[in-house]
C-alpha cells in the first residue's frame, strides 16, 4: 500500500506545480476623460486591499506595452473600503530616457495604478 501512495503522490505533484497561479487584482480607474498640463486632477481608484500603497504613472499611449516614456506622480494609500483618492496636478513633460519630453496637444496618455494588481484609464491632454 505505500509504494501505491508514493506513485500516487509522484503523479499529483506534477500537476500541483502546473496549475495556474491566481490572478492578480484589478483595480477599477475613473477619473477625468481629457485633462490640461497644469491642472489639477482626482482619479478613484477601487478595488485594492485596505491600507495597501498604489503608486501612478502616466504614459503616452502610443508607447503603450513599451517601457521609454512615462512619469510617476504621486500615489495614495487605500482605505478600509479598498479605494483611494490620487490627486496630483498634470505634469507639462514626461521621461523618454533622459530627456524631457512635452506632452503634445490631443495625444492620448495612459493613467496606470499598481500596487498588489493594476488598473489603467485612459485620458486625453488637451491644450491649456
């Protein structure tokens, strides 16, 4: 009986280790549709474990799936109903390497929150 538990165990292990590990949260962004440099903005984010740290960056979403460009802005820290508040005003440039770059009128940007998951809105900067 135990050679038939240890060729019982060897033939489970294999498929314990192949199973999908779990999904990582996914957080739920709202904010502004359209933005302009230098203002002040709110975005919601919801969906994150209470007290957990989400931070920001704001991409260009023509470099969307790359990683050149972008900025990190200020995060926030979610309350005990698993939404936190990000407010930050819109930067004039983002990074491409070391050079600044400015935002160009009608572009699209990409609002991305991480932390434990990742959520995204998607904005478009508008002249000011």
């Amino acid at each position: 009986m135990p050679a038939m538990r240890c060729l019982l165990l060897a033939a489970l292990i294999p498929l314990v280790a192949a199973a999908p590990a779990p999904a990582s949260p996914r957080y739920d962004v709202s904010g502004p549709r359209s933005v302009h440099v230098g203002e002040r903005v709110r975005f919601t984010v919801s969906g994150a474990e209470p007290g957990e740290r989400v931070e920001v960056s704001l991409a260009p979403t023509l470099n969307r799936g790359g990683n050149c460009c972008g900025i990190s802005v200020r995060g926030a820290r979610a309350g005990e109903d698993g939404t936190a508040t990000l407010r930050f005003r819109w930067p004039r440039s983002y990074l491409n390497g070391d050079e600044r770059v400015r935002w160009t009128p009608g572009a699209k940007a990409d609002v991305i929150v991480f932390g434990e998951g990742r959520g995204i809105a998607v904005v478009r900067v508008k002249r000011h």
